[in-house]
C-alpha cells in the first residue's frame, strides 16, 4: 500500500503574487521587520500603495516638471549613482555642470567676455540656492561694516509678503530680520517704491521676485534697481538685488527678452532659477549664478581633497546625485533657444485658453497677469453660499489638484483657486478642465450651503448688509472652513 501525504505548505513559486503569503499579512509600518521578503512581493507591496497618490500630470498646484522624454529617463537612470561631489572620479559630470553654469549666466545676460568662466552652482533647487546667495549677501555686508567699524549684529532683509517660504526660512535659519513689504488688494507683489523706503544701513539685499508664487507676475525688478540706485548714491550704502527667478528664469529671456531683470541691471548680483520647474527637468535641481567673482566672498568657499583631488564646493548639501545635472544639460543642448521659446509659448498659448474658459462662466474673478509665469489664478465675484475651497475640494473628484489658498497680510481677505500651466498641460487638457470647472459649479448650484450648514452661520446670505461689511463675513467663512478642514483631517487620521 503505497502512503500519500498532503503538503501544508505549498512553494511560493507556484503561487499568484497577490496569493502568496507575503501580501495576505500586515507588515511592520514602523519599524524593521524581522524577516526578509522577495523583491517582487517588495514592489508590488509598494506599488500598489503609490496606487493611491495623486496623478503627477494632474497636479496642477506643483511648477515642477513632471515629464521628460524617454531619451533623457535613460540618461538618468545611467547615472543614478554618481555622487556628483567626487568630481575627482566624475570629471565629466563636473564639466557638464560647469557648461550649465555658463549657460545659464549668459542667458541670464552676465558681463561677461567670451572666455570669461561664469560663477555659479548646481543646488538641490532653488530652496538651497537661495539659501547660498542670502549667505554671500550677508557676508559681503558682515566685511564691510567690520572694514567701516560700524556694529554688523543686526542684518535685514527687504521682500514681499509674496515670497516663497524658503526666504522666511533663510531669514530664520541664518538670524536676519525680514522686512516685508505688505500686499492690498488687487496688488499681489511687491511694491518698489515701499521696498526702497524700508532700506536702512542694516538691510543686506532687497529680493526681487520673478514669478510670484501667488499669482506668476513678474516684479518690477528695474524699477526697484533705479530707486535704489538713487539711494545708495545719496546714503553711500550699496543695497543690492538678488532675484528669484525660481519659476520666471526659464520664461523670460525666450517670451520677453526686452524685459530688463537680469544681469543688464547694475544691482542685481545673484540669480537663483530652479531647473525643475520651467528649466523642464524633473525635482531635485536648482541653479545660483553671481555677477562676478567679487560677489562671492571666497570665505565661504570650501576646498578638500579626500576624495582624491582639492574639490572647491559652495553647498549646504554634500553628496548630491549626478542624474539632474545631466538632465539639464540635455535639456539645453536638446532644446536649445527654439525648443525653449517653443515650449513656452505653448505654456502661453494654453494659459489663454483656460483663462478665457473660465471667465465664460462669468463666476470669476482673474487675479494673475497676461505678462508672467503662465498661471490662472482666480477668485469667485460670489461667496454667499460657497466658496473657493469647496471647489478644489469636488474638482479632485475628476482627478484634478487646483489648491485653494489665502493672499497673505494684508490681502487675507482674498482667497484664490491657481493653475500652473506646465509643458505636459495639453490644449485638451486645458479644455477638459473648463468643462469639469463648470460641471462642479453647476453641481454646487444645487446643494445647499456648506459654509452655512459646517459651520453654523445660516442666513448668511441675507444678512450679510444689516450685521457685517462684506470683508468681515468673507474671514469668517475661511476661518471656519479652515477649522472644519483640519478637523476633517483629525478624522481621517492623517499625521
């Protein structure tokens, strides 16, 4: 009589991924499991909890590029893993960053001659490269107030209520004061006339922002540059401009090259641009480049030779990949000047088409600017019964990522919807978003008041004229949506 026996446990490599052991159990979120698992169960486990983020393409909150072509994927991938810091082992990366560098410091209309080296860094974006010019600013003031014996323990910084938060962070971080010029409605950046009379001895550099974050308009850079021109004449003190051309670097030398911003002005002595948003090159990379040489105190410069070879570096990072240096070098001598102009006044071309779908609804206001980073930024004419966030909340519904946000001081009370047109925003696309824009309005139409039934403030509508101006009413709403939004997160768990 011939014994059979049944196995218990079967081989894994019989089963179906999603019928193996290995996806039927929880795994440790936070902390290190005990055991190893294959490397596909790894993945699929992973893969399919990235399932649940949002569509990249579809994010139209983000300036930063979210395609490139197949082409330049496998170059980064080629290079993954160089440390682009041991240039010692990676001199052609080195140089390929050198190139970009000079590129981008001609673009930018540098005074420099033909054989002349430009002075700049690659950074993580531009966060990092705001972060170095702020220090070289302070720094150049530091030595020349210890030169003229006068105290240097009180430095300051003029910007806009407008400015991107890694400015708040380089004035926080590095103990300088931030002065800032305040917003009002209908005027969304910053003023140059108030920034020029808020420059005393102490102020290091007065910012200058090329593409606001809020809107996508450009500052009067030249304007600026003139008043204090003037100043620094009649007070001796020097103040100069670096601009953050984080997001309007890449559009102005190919959609308006007449615009004086850059270098052609006599004050500005840094500029920062992030390759990863207009420069078309996925997150990870920025650039900073100084007017010449004597810009960049060489104190701050760093050299070392343990990895082969005296290695200068002016970075708050170290190892740092090589892949997005690379990308943007492809990206330049793949697009060149026509590619470029190309691409953006396609991003051009769409911003009008949303922006003229939207105002057919005639429910909106357009509070950006035709001149500027190619962005849609608007405000409803009404908000008696609901508001800007209740649409970006039901437009993600059809997959779309519209942020809803307030102006800050003193433009609170104005609270914006904005769409960043990138190069993968098709017409289609542009077009599809006016259709789901109306289709939310109408939905809206015919639902009763959020605003009133979440937060407790019936008959507002009606009220309105005999209890508060409108501006009052208009911060209870936000306020109380705020406090109804973060309360919905308390409840869904999120940390």
């Amino acid at each position: 009589m011939v014994l059979s026996r049944t196995q218990t446990n079967s081989d894994e490599s019989v089963c179906t991924m999603f019928g193996s052991r290995y996806v039927r159990t929880t795994l440790p979120k936070y902390e290190i499991g005990e055991a190893s698992i294959p490397k596909d169960a790894a993945y699929q486990i992973i893969k399919d909890e990235l399932m649940l983020d949002g569509n990249p393409r579809l994010n139209l909150a983000s300036f930063v590029t979210t395609w490139m072509e197949p082409e330049c994927d496998k170059l980064i991938m080629d290079s993954i893993n160089k440390n682009y810091v041991d240039m010692d082992e990676y001199p052609v990366t080195t140089e390929l960053q050198n190139r970009c560098v000079n590129i981008i410091a001609r673009l930018f209309n540098a005074p420099l001659e033909e054989t002349e080296t430009a002075v700049g860094v690659g950074t993580v974006g531009s966060s990092e490269a705001i972060m170095l010019a702020g220090l070289a600013f302070k720094r150049k003031w530091q030595n020349r107030r210890k030169a003229e014996g006068k105290p240097y323990d009180k430095p300051n910084i003029v910007t806009g209520a407008n400015v991107q938060v890694c400015w708040e962070k380089f004035a926080r971080y590095f103990e300088v004061e931030l002065k800032e010029v305040k917003l009002s409605e209908g005027y969304y950046v910053m003023d140059p006339d108030k920034a020029a009379e808020m420059v005393d001895e102490n102020t290091i550099c007065v910012a200058a922002i090329l593409g606001s974050t809020l809107n996508g308009e450009f500052e009067d850079v030249k304007r600026l540059n003139d008043l204090l021109v003037k100043k620094n004449e009649e007070t001796g003190w020097n103040t100069p401009i670096p601009v953050d051309a984080a997001s309007g670097g890449f559009i102005a030398p190919f959609i308006y090259p007449e615009l004086e911003w850059d270098f052609r002005l006599p004050l500005v002595k840094s500029i920062n641009v992030s390759g990863h948003k207009y420069g078309l090159v996925y997150a990870g990379i920025g650039w900073v480049v100084w007017r010449a040489p004597e810009d960049l105190p060489e104190e701050l410069i760093f050299h070392i030779n343990y990895l082969g070879a005296d290695q200068p570096t002016f970075t708050l990072n170290f190892s740092k990949g090589s892949s997005q240096i690379i990308a943007q070098y492809y990206q330049l001598i793949r697009l060149g000047f026509e590619g470029y102009k190309n691409v953006m006044e396609n991003c051009i071309e769409n911003m009008v088409v949303l922006k003229e779908g939207i105002e057919k609804t005639e429910r909106f206001n357009i509070v950006s600017k035709d001149q500027g980073v190619p962005v849609v930024a608007f405000s409803l004419k009404d908000h008696s019964f609901h508001n800007e966030f209740e649409i970006s909340e039901m437009l993600r519904r059809f997959g779309w990522i519209v942020p809803a946000y307030t102006m800050p001081a003193d433009a609170q009370h104005i609270t914006v919807l904005r769409v960043v047109i990138r190069e993968d925003f098709s017409r289609t696309l542009a077009e599809r978003l006016v259709s789901d824009i109306s289709k939310v309005l109408h939905e809206l139409d015919t639902l009763p008041s959020k605003i009133s039934k979440k937060m407790g403030i019936e008959g507002i509508a009606e009220n309105v004229k005999e209890k508060k101006m409108e501006r009052e009413i208009l911060m209870e709403v936000i306020v109380g949506w705020r406090k109804f939004v973060k309360e919905r997160k308390k409840m869904n768990g999120v940390c």
